[in-house]
C-alpha cells in the first residue's frame, strides 16, 4: 500500500494467533508438556552426540552404536519406573507418619509388653541360677543392657539384684555392696542374648559396667534335698555336704543366718581353698557357687565352711631382700594365710628374733614389706623365718 505521498506504508498487518494446543492429561500446553527430567536430558543429550557421529560410520559401528542407544532408553525407562516407585513409597511413609502424629496409639496393656517383645512371663523367677554382668548403663534414660537373655532362660517380671564386689580399706576381706534391684524390660540384640532392664530400687547412677546380676530364685519351688541329711553343725562352723550342678552343698541355712549373695569361705586343714557365693538358700541347707577367682585347690566333701576368713598365725620364709627398693618380699599373702596390707611380721633366725617387718602389699601367696625401727634390709637373709603378730 501507499500513503498519499506515494510512499509504502509502514503498517504492517496482523496475523491472527492460534491458541495453543492444549494436553488434557497434564493440564499444560502441548509446547510446555515437553519436559525432561536432567536423567532424560543427559541421555538425550549422548544419543544426540551418538546420531551426529552415524553418518560416515560403516554398518558395524552404526549398528554398534544403536545399541546403545537402545540399552540408553532401557535404562532411562527403568530408572523413572524406580524413581516413581520410590516416590509412591515415600507418599505412603508420610501419610502414615501424619496419622501416627494426628491418632497417638492408647497406652498398652499390662500385658502389651509381653506380646511385643515375645518373652514368657515368669515374675516368680526363673527355677535355676541366672547371673551376668553389666555391660552399658544410660543414668539418664535409666538404660542398663545385661549379657543374659532369652537363651539363658530371662522371662518377663524377672527381678535382677546388682551386686558389686569391693575391696575393704587396707587390702583386707573384700564385701559384696547391694547396689539396687533392676526389672526386665525387653530383650536386646540380633540374638535375643542380651536385655534391657530398668530399676525399681535404688538409682541408675550408682550402677557400672561389670557389676554382677543376679536373678531372684522362684523359692517356693526349692531344690531336692542333699543325698543324706546334714549333721547339726558346730557352732559357727560348716561343711561341704555335696554337689548340686555346677555347686556345692552346705549344711549352713537360713536356721543359721544364711542369707542369698553371702560369702562363704571353704577351708581344708588350715589351707583356704575357695570362696563361695550362696545362691539358693533354705533352712537346713545352702547351694554356693565358686567366686572367680578364688579357687586354690579343688573343693570336696567335708571340707570346712566358715563365714568369715580365718585370721590364724602365718609362719613363712624371707625370699628376696632387695636392698635397692629397701622391701623385703616373703611367702605368706592373703589366700594362704589372710595376709594383709598394714599386718606386722616378725623376722627369726634360729630361733632368735632379728627385727619386725610391716607389710605394705599383699598378693595370693607372697608379700612385700619393710623393715620397722632399727632393723634393715641387709640385715635380713634368704630363708629366714616370717611370722605374723597379732596386734594388741
């Protein structure tokens, strides 16, 4: 067209424009459906770089690629297939976890406990020796994992005392400490070996690891009685009267002060041999097991139950006397004859006293100590007599 000065005219006409197409399935348009994940595009984009690189190839190596075009897309398909999986999981997981949060579960049944865990209820106790140690403790949550469990024969309502062994000052008898009385709560592991228990007496914090559990005994089904009936005891004096299992018999009872966890001490001829540590008591009878650790020589019949560590004289020998460390050590020590840290001995040869010693440290079978007032080490001889004295 021109203008009435004969110049074309600048107005351009203009063209109608088409709506878009429209894709119902994805309430889009077309154009904007055409939308690849980055996976797809990165597959895209290599079998683009594949096809650009066909023409002037030979049959084998357009064949070649092909492939792996095809193996590209198989994978591409699986991988999407997986990725809309995982999210359908992932739905599910948060719907789920939306309801638990909404609709807290009602408080479980007395009950409840033992179907989940699936232990059987025995609060009565379990019919047989259940002991282990302590091998983690929470204070705070009240966490404490013991080494026995289902295969050791742990139930529901069983009770476990927490026991610890210490030391008395000076190196002297050591006392078994009452540190409370845990329940249990559930088993622990792979193995269902190991459980859980929570306290019930006493506080979680006083408790450690390898401290020592003991289950409490269902005592009102007790043991057989001995093979033979024991003899009335001496005052203060017991004996071995058998073997029960893995135990040994005696004939101190609860008549006689018996109580479960105590110590006893098994003697033969003067000699200490072990210790034992009760575990059924009844009123003419107890059962003890051997502390570990304790054991000189092998226990049998008959052989002497005291409840407390004889205190008689220790008659020894010097074996070393070691002028560089100024210690003089001897063979009497705390199994043989009850030697103790702080206990004095006096030093013989023929007959005649040559100076005292006080001993400083005191092992199973020997001791070190140090001369007192005028005496020295290098007064002292090899194979010089050692005897205990009682303090006054």
């Amino acid at each position: 067209m021109r203008g009435p000065a004969g110049l074309q005219s600048t107005k351009r006409r203009r063209i109608p424009q088409r709506a878009p197409a429209w894709n119902p399935r994805l309430n889009r348009p077309v154009a904007a459906s055409i939308i690849m994940t980055p996976l797809a595009e990165v597959c895209m984009a290599a079998i683009c770089a594949l096809m650009g690189v066909i023409l002037g190839q030979d049959p084998q190596e357009v064949e070649r690629l092909r492939k792996e075009i095809e193996d590209l897309r198989e994978r591409v398909a699986q991988l999407q297939a997986q990725a809309a999986e995982d999210a359908a999981i992932i739905l599910r997981l948060r719907q789920a976890l939306k309801a638990l949060e909404s609709n807290p579960p009602a408080p479980a049944a007395a009950a409840a406990p033992e179907a989940a865990d699936g232990a059987a209820s025995n609060p009565r106790g379990p019919k047989h020796v259940i002991r282990g140690r302590v091998r983690f403790v929470n204070p705070q949550i009240g966490f404490i994992l013991v080494n026995v469990g289902e295969k050791h024969g742990v139930q529901q309502g069983h009770r476990f005392e927490i026991l610890r062994e210490e030391q008395a000052p000076g190196g002297g008898p050591g006392r078994i400490a009452r540190i409370g009385v845990a329940e249990f709560e559930k088993f622990m592991g792979d193995d269902r070996d190991m459980s859980k228990l929570k306290m019930v007496e006493g506080n979680a914090a006083d408790v450690r690891i390898e401290d020592e559990v003991v289950a409490y005994r269902d005592v009102e089904s007790p043991l057989p009685s001995p093979p033979k009936a024991p003899e009335p005891p001496k005052p203060g004096v017991y004996k071995i009267t058998g073997r029960a299992g893995s135990g040994y018999v005696t004939n101190y009872g609860s008549a006689e002060g018996a109580r479960q966890s105590q110590i006893l001490m098994v003697y033969k001829d003067g000699k200490l041999k072990a210790k034992l540590r009760l575990d059924t008591v009844e009123r003419t009878y107890s059962v003890g097991n051997v502390i570990d650790g304790t054991q000189v020589f092998p226990i049998e019949e008959d052989d002497q139950v005291y409840t407390t560590e004889l205190r008689k004289t220790a008659i020894g020998k010097v074996r070393v006397a070691d002028e560089k460390r100024g210690a003089i050590m001897v063979d009497v020590g705390q199994n043989n004859f009850g030697v103790k840290a702080g206990d004095r001995l006096e030093v013989r040869r023929h007959g005649q006293k040559i100076g005292m010693l006080r001993v400083y440290f005191a092992d199973k079978f020997w001791s070190w100590a140090k001369p007192e007032g005028v005496l020295q080490v290098k007064d002292v001889q090899t194979d010089d007599t050692v005897e205990i004295v009682a303090e006054k």
